[in-house]
C-alpha cells in the first residue's frame, strides 16, 4: 500500500485481479467438492475407521480438501495474472522500441 493507505494500483486492475482469483477460487471449490465426496463414499465402503469417526470430522474433511484447492487454485490464478501482465508490458516495450529505433531515436533501458 501507499502513503496515505491507498491502493498503488488502479481500480481496474484491482477489480480484474479480484474477478479472475474469485472465479478461479470458486472454481477450485467445486473441483474440491468433487473431489472430497468421492473420496468420502470410498472410505466409507472401504475404511472401517473412517466409517465411525464422528460428524464433525467427516465435516473436517470436506472443508479441508475444498478450501485447499480452493487456495490453490486462487493462488495460481494470481500467479498466471502477473505472469500474463508482465508479457504484455514486455511486448509493449519491445514495440514502443522498436518504432524509436525506427525514427532514429535510441532508448536506453
């Protein structure tokens, strides 16, 4: 953050930053719900000591597996985002470049 308490970014960025990670969180969700019921049905069948454990650490289960890859997913999002900017200022550079090269007007980096 900056002086002051405010953002040094803009409020498109922050607000595309925040859709890409919600969706990609939300996403990261679902594939963890569909992963921990599965599993659930299978150690129920097949695990005795699982089939007895009480509720809430069934419960515990559940959480844990969704919001891991919940995390995850909003994680690599994040990551892929500055990925994917830090390309596109590179390739603005580039062009920005190679038109002064083009005039005759060289630019130290």
């Amino acid at each position: 953050m900056a002086e002051g308490g405010k953002y040094k970014h803009s409020a498109e960025k922050r607000d595309s930053v925040f859709k890409a990670t919600t969706k990609a969180s939300i996403i990261g969700g679902l594939q963890g719900a569909s992963l921990s019921i599965p599993a659930h049905i299978v150690l129920h069948r097949f695990v005795p000591s699982f089939k007895y454990l009480r509720l809430p650490l069934k419960w515990a289960f559940h959480v844990i597996i969704i919001g891991a890859s919940s995390a995850w997913k909003g994680e690599s999002s994040v990551t892929n985002y500055k990925r994917d900017t830090n390309n596109m200022l590179r390739l603005k550079r580039e062009k920005m470049l190679a038109e002064a090269a083009e005039r005759g007007v060289f630019i130290e980096e």
